[in-house]
C-alpha cells in the first residue's frame, strides 16, 4: 500500500510499531518519501483522508 499511495501521488504516513522496521518501509516508497512512524506518533500527522490497516504474521 506503501507503494500504490505513493505513485498515486498522496502524501503517506505509515504507521509501523517497531522502529527497527521503519527504514525498510520508508524505502518502498519512491525516493523515500513517506513518514513512517510509531503508533503513538500517529496523532502529530493527523488529518489522514485515507487509512488502510494491514495486519499479517504472528500477533503474540
């Protein structure tokens, strides 16, 4: 999703709850442009027009 919004043009915040992953997601979009930040900084880039939650692999 990373990808798609960011072709398409929107400005992406992706919220991603462990830090060690964040350069890896920044770096899906093109030129890294996208914030990628922690769930608790999620509110300091608000407003959002558009929010896709993705969940995948082991929750515990």
């Amino acid at each position: 999703m990373v990808q798609v919004a960011a072709v398409s043009g929107a400005h992406v915040t992706a919220s991603v709850r462990r830090p060690e992953l964040h350069a890896r997601v920044k770096a899906l979009a093109p030129d890294g442009r996208a914030d990628v930040v922690t769930p608790d900084q999620e509110a300091a880039h608000a407003p959002y027009d558009v929010i896709v939650e993705l969940v995948g692999g082991r929750t515990a």
